[in-house]
C-alpha cells in the first residue's frame, strides 16, 4: 500500500485510531514511564514515513510496532543513564554537629542570652535571615549594606555563635 501525500492524513488517522490501543499496552507491559506519552512520539515518528510505506496493512502494523519497540528501547536506555532523585528527607539526616541555626531556634529561651553576646549588627543579621528568614537582598536593602558585606556579616555571627555555643560548660546542660 503507496500512500499518496493528499492520503497520508487519513491513513494515519485510521492507524492511530487502530493501533494506538495496543501500541500503548504494549509500551505499557514493556514497562516504559509513560506509555501515552511515548505511544504518541510513535505515532510522530509514523507520519514522515507514511509516503514511503509499502506491505499494506501488515507493512504499516510492522512498522508502527517496529518504531514502538525502538522508543521503548530509548525509554529504558534513558532511564537507565538518568541518576536516582532521592528528596530530601530532614528525619533522616543524622549529621554528627548540628548547624548553629537549629541549635538558636530549638533552644529559644538561651536563644536572647546568646544573642545578646553578639554585636548589634550580628543580632541583626541573624535575626532577619535565620529567625525572619529574609533573602541576602532584603537584609541588606534593611541594613544598608551590601549583599556581600551581609553574606559575610552572617559567616561571622554565626561563627561568633558557634564558639559561645562551645563554651558552655556541659553541667549546665543544653543551651
């Protein structure tokens, strides 16, 4: 069967509405993602070929389902190269030191004498990007510093606060 250019449209809606079905169980059952999806990148691949078509029916099943082996192939080659996404999860993070921020804001009663150690700046900027959690641009847009005088200003507080952390005695119990 020649399809002829007027003839292809219909040819091809008449093998969409016939085989489409089986294209995407087969996808389905081969174990690809998303078989709709890739069921109708068989049928993109179909349509450019259907001038050429010889065999009749027979010939147009067999290259309709010769394209759907090969994007199934594609799927899993895909897959395969494609790294595992793991999101993550904050309940199974056993770091061995916590970060300075988790040990202010889960201690909020030692939390204003800690920061009433640290230099008035240094209060600030932990309060707005750690407490009120303000972007690097806000806190300097409120503190009339630059983004990168801010970055730094946090890198320091936060180290100032690391060392007072370090320096409670362990009989006092948890600051």
């Amino acid at each position: 069967m020649k399809a002829s250019a007027t003839g292809n449209a219909s040819v091809f809606n008449d093998a969409f509405r016939e085989y489409s079905p089986g294209v995407c169980a087969y996808l389905r059952t081969r174990g690809v993602e998303d078989p709709e999806a890739v069921t109708q990148d068989v049928f993109l691949a179909l349509y450019p070929r259907l001038s050429d078509l010889r065999g009749g029916p027979d010939g147009l099943r067999t290259l309709i389902f010769t394209i759907a082996h090969a994007r199934a192939v594609d799927s899993h080659r895909r897959r395969a190269r494609t790294p595992v996404s793991i999101e993550y999860d904050p309940s199974q993070d056993f770091r061995l030191t916590p970060s300075a921020e988790d040990q202010v804001l889960d201690n909020t009663t030692d939390a204003h004498a800690l920061l009433e150690n640290l230099s008035e700046d240094y209060r600030d900027v932990l309060a707005l990007r750690i407490i009120a959690e303000l972007s690097l641009e806000n806190t300097a847009r409120i503190m009339n510093k630059s983004p990168g005088a801010i970055k730094q200003l946090q890198r320091r507080a936060l180290s100032r606060l690391k060392e007072s952390l370090q320096q409670v005695p362990k009989g006092q119990g948890k600051v």
